[in-house]
C-alpha cells in the first residue's frame, strides 16, 4: 500500500555536517536527552547547549492504550496503563471514523495537553459474535510529538499481535515500564508540551514572551526542533499532491488561520500533511507577536467544543460533517480543494506571479539537489530538510523586510520591498494588507491598488 510507505521514519544522515551551517542545524533530532546528530553516530553538541532534562527524553511515554471495537459496544478502552489515564474520548480518535473500511491505518491526535499515535489493523476472523472482524488499535500518548514516530514500528507489530493472541498485553506492558516518563505538572502541560515553537532555523528556543505575555519557565530553555513525525517522501509528496497551492496555504499558515483538512479515510497520510502545513510557517524572527498555530492533528465531533475556543490550528478529520460546521474553521481543505468562506481569505485563493515564481524556485532547489545527489554523489541535506529551509529563510526574508521598513523614517513599502519579499505587488496586496495588520507591523503600503490606477 502507498500508505505504508509514508509512514517511514526519516532516520538517514550521512558524514559529519558543520554546525555553523543553518541548513545542517536541522539535522539536529531530540536523542537520548542530547541535541545530537541524525546519523545516531555523532553525538556531539554545540557548545552553547546543554544536555536536554531527563525528565523530556525524547523515547518517553505516559499512557499506553488497546481500543478494541465491540460490536455491541462499539469503540472501547479494552486496556491501559496507568489504570488510572483518563483517556476518555481516546478510543474515538485512536479508531478513527471509517477505519472499518480499511485493513491497517495509523493515527496522530491530541488529548488535552497530550499527543497521541495509535496504529490500527482490521483482521478477518471465522466468528459470528465479532461478525467476521477483529479491529483493535495499539497506542501510546506523550507529552510531545516530535518522537512518536520512534515507537511505529512497535505499535504496528503489537496491534497485530493484540488481534492474534487477545488479552495477552505482557509486552506492552514491559514496553511502557521501559519508556514511561513523568507527566508534567498542569502549568508545565500548557507550554513545553506543545513543542512547535522552537527555531528549525537557528535551532534556538524562540522566546516565551513571542508568543503569550506569560513568563518562560526553565522547562522550555531547551526543546526539540519541529522534526517529527514526517516520513521519507513527505514533503515531496505533499508538494506533489498541492502543486503551486501549497503557497494558499503558505498564507493563510502565516494568518495563522484555522485550516481543517478533510479526507476519507486512510488518515495517517493526512496527520503528515498537517505537520508540513505547520512547517510552511516556520521562521525565527524576534520580537513578532503571534498566536501559536497548535497542529491538532485527527479531531472528530468530540472535539466540537474545543474547536470552538481555538482561534489558531490545523487539524485534520475523516467527519464530513465538519463541513457544514463553518464557524469551527477559516480554511477547509478536501483533498486538494482549498475553500474558505471569508471573503478575505477568498481573495487569496488565488495564485499570484510571486506564488509561481516561488513554486518554480522551490521545484528548481529540488531538482538542483536530486542532481548533486544522485549524479555528482554530493552528500548534502535531505529534501525535507530542503523543504522546511526554502520556507524558513523565505519567511524571514519577508517578515526581516517588513521590520526594516516599519522602523525605517517613512515606513513606507514599495513594490521593490515586495519583490524583495517574494511577493507580487499586485496579486499579494490584499494578503501583505492582512499580514501587518495581524502581526501589528507598521508599515504604508505604497503599492497602486489595481483597481484604482493613477
């Protein structure tokens, strides 16, 4: 199945890379509570960081769950540990809605302050009490999700292993006394549980003060960048699958709106485009005031109440009954069609020059270093890393710009300034009207409305 090949750990690194280089930085992966190289081989740290609190190794866990479907009863908490985890809500999410249509599929999502990774598998069976179907999903919750992806494989064998031999939990129950962690306290589960917010740029932790007026704490000195969860192939297929639309998303990721993906089931595919929707908004610019953009991952009905209270996200469902629900969502996104339903946002469905000319840039890095790879047998950054780079320096060049102008003596940004930025004076005006005024930047925009020339 194609989807079994998204789901494969990026893990690869070749040679030693200098740490002086940004690019190399984001090699850097959250192992064994040291910032270390991907190569598993080299794990020297720069030397301005200190090792990583053993309390937020990168392998530990704090809940490990079985659901079971019960054909009376329906989706069903069949085990865990600690007995005492509220995983309510948990088994509707670890079987996603419609995972009886499949044979296996595999699940990202959030509990409260929590992230979860579940694998499912659906087994034919000879009983009429189970009416010819055995499905289960095998689980874990962490308080980040940089690392879930560590335990797939395990949760793929111990889900199959739950449907040949049910009851028999001996291993998941020695996997979670080897892994488990401490759950942090409740002030601690509002901030460094939610780890996106750290500088894949510059691999620095991007202070507490730029994103809410609450004070940092010592927990969030040192987190893992955002490298998580994405396969070999991910980003190259999310390009693929959005073409030149991943640039409508670019923006309304920089808008930090809330975007919802729908899409039948499979779901997994759909958890990765969720994270590269949050990459795309990647820099490390200072001093910027934002709402964090909290990837939410698989939601479902259940998570109604809490989509209502959210007023940046991106999620993703298989319940096409989120569609009508247009107050829960700025951005909807089926499959490939991307709609919204403001009237603002729709003026920026649209592909402008800049988006093409970006979108040509992007396809020309990656087959520049498809070539230095493949007939040169240059060593260089994978094209993950190729991909979040592109965006990061592209967004710091456009938010370094708009900072330049706004404390500049006139302030005033011509259509020069956003070439510089990568943008089209005319097709990303309205876009660039909406970027300053959501992150406050003052600026005047000199740039002739084109629908009222000179």
């Amino acid at each position: 199945m194609a989807e079994d090949e998204d789901k494969t750990p990026l893990l690869k690194g070749a040679g030693t890379y200098a740490i002086d280089d940004p690019r190399d930085k984001i090699r850097y992966l959250y192992e064994s509570g040291n910032l270390g190289y991907v190569n598993g081989n080299d794990n020297r740290i720069s030397a301005n960081r200190s090792p990583l609190p053993s309390s937020l190794a990168a392998d530990k866990i704090v809940t490990i769950f079985v659901v079971t479907f019960d054909t009376r009863s329906g989706n069903m908490i069949e085990w865990c540990l600690p007995e005492e985890s509220d995983l309510d809500g948990v088994e509707f999410k670890a079987m996603a809605s419609g995972s009886h249509t499949l044979m296996r599929d595999f699940v990202y999502f959030r509990k409260d302050s929590l992230y979860g990774l579940a694998c499912f598998e659906n087994m034919p069976v000879e009983s009429e009490i189970e009416r010819g179907a055995r499905m289960k999903s095998v689980g874990i919750l962490s308080p980040t999700y940089t690392s879930l992806y560590r335990h797939m494989q395990f949760l793929e064998s111990q889900v199959r292993h739950q449907l040949q031999t049910p009851g028999k939990y001996d291993q998941l129950q020695a996997f979670y006394n080897d892994k488990k962690g401490v759950l942090p306290s409740r002030n601690e589960n509002s901030s460094a549980a939610i780890v996106s917010d750290i500088d894949v740029c510059s691999m620095s932790p991007v202070p507490q003060q730029s994103w809410s007026t609450t004070p940092s704490t010592p927990s969030r000195e040192f987190l893992p960048e955002m490298k998580i969860t994405h396969p070999a192939g991910c980003f190259s297929q999310f390009i693929k699958f959005f073409g030149e639309n991943i640039f409508i998303l670019w923006k309304y990721t920089l808008l930090q709106k809330r975007i919802l993906f729908f899409s039948p089931p499979p779901i997994g595919v759909v958890c990765y485009r969720v994270y590269c929707a949050c990459c795309l908004g990647n820099h490390d610019m200072r001093g910027l005031v934002n709402r964090e953009l909290i990837p939410r991952f698989y939601v479902n009905i259940a998570d109604i109440e809490t989509l209502e209270t959210e007023v940046a996200y991106i999620a993703c469902t298989t319940e096409k009954i989120f569609e009508s629900k247009t107050h829960l969502y700025d951005v909807y996104v089926n499959n490939q069609n991307v709609t919204t339903n403001s009237p603002v946002l729709k003026e920026l469905l649209k592909v402008s020059d800049g988006d093409r000319d970006k979108f040509t840039k992007l396809n020309n890095q990656r087959s520049a270093h498809l070539f230095s790879v493949e007939e040169l047998g240059e060593q260089s950054m994978d094209e993950e890393e190729l991909f979040t780079t592109f965006f990061c320096e592209q967004n710091n060049r456009l938010f370094q710009t708009l900072l330049d102008v706004s404390s500049s003596q006139d302030r005033q940004l011509t259509s020069d300034h956003m070439k510089l930025m990568g943008l089209d004076p005319i097709g990303d005006r309205i876009f660039l009207m909406e970027l300053v005024e959501h992150y406050g930047i003052d600026v005047v925009l000199m740039v002739d409305n084109p629908c009222c020339p000179k």
